[in-house]
C-alpha cells in the first residue's frame, strides 16, 4: 500500500486519490536528519493546484524552528491546521521558500492539512519571489550569507 485517500484510508496504488494544496506530506520511509538532504526529513505542504505523487512537485516546509539569522521561518497558528491529523500545530514555522520535493522520496503519505485560513497565511507571506529551489541550493545560498 502507497498512499492514502483523501478519507485518511490506505489504498492501493491504482486507488490513490491526488494531494492537493495544503495537504501536509511525510515519505512512508522515514529519512534521518544527517540524511535530509537526500529526502524529505520535514513535513512538507503541497504547493501545486493537485499532485498525483508521479513526479517532482512544489512545496513548503514546515519546521520547529524559529526565524534565525540564516532562515526567515514564520510562526503559524492553531486555526492554520485541520485537526484529526499527525501533524497539527506545534509551534509551527513555515520556511519562507517554496521548494522542490523530489517524486523519489516518496512514496507520501498524508500526516495533516491547512485549513483555508493556513494556505492564505502562507500566501500572505510567502517571498514574492519564491520561485521552487531544492533545498540544498537554498541552503547553500543562506551560509554565503550568514
């Protein structure tokens, strides 16, 4: 079994209904933090209209992290998130950057939802020029700086 419905129920692959903006995505693999950058460690918010999980898609990390000097996070709220999910609000960030999530990192799983609140929060403030990176050129581009 590869995914879930959007009933929160495991199906098979055939049955997978597609994510949509909001919806809060975790590999069914767990990847290790000193491996992040070969997967998706933190929780990532679909980005595009719909993704059927058979390619490469934009998304929003989600993060504990407070802003520091080398990431703008942005704290959320409690209304941003659907509840009845794995991942609610915590003291949630947002990274303010919209990246590639790589299609080989999953198969995904849903752990969560915004609310319509929570998409027009990350709109709200999302860098105006936000255009999809992977993270490790954000990254890199962040130490240049800090």
């Amino acid at each position: 079994m590869t995914g879930l419905l959007k009933g929160s129920l495991k199906a098979p692959k055939s049955e997978i209904m597609p994510f949509t903006k909001g919806d809060i995505l975790l590999p069914s693999r767990a990847v290790t933090k000193a491996d992040s950058l070969n997967g998706l460690y933190h929780p990532a918010v679909v980005w595009d209209d719909s993704y059927n999980g058979n390619a490469d898609f934009s998304g929003i990390m989600l993060t504990h992290s407070p802003p520091n000097g080398r990431f703008t996070n942005i704290l959320m709220a409690l209304d941003h998130f659907e509840k009845g999910y794995r991942i609610g609000f915590t003291s949630t960030h947002f990274l303010n950057q919209v990246f590639i999530k790589f299609q080989n990192w999953g198969p995904f799983e849903l752990v969560g939802r915004l609310t319509v609140n929570g998409v027009t929060f990350i709109e709200s403030n999302l860098h105006s020029n936000s255009s999809p990176l992977e993270f490790a050129v954000y990254d890199a581009t962040q130490r240049k700086k800090w």
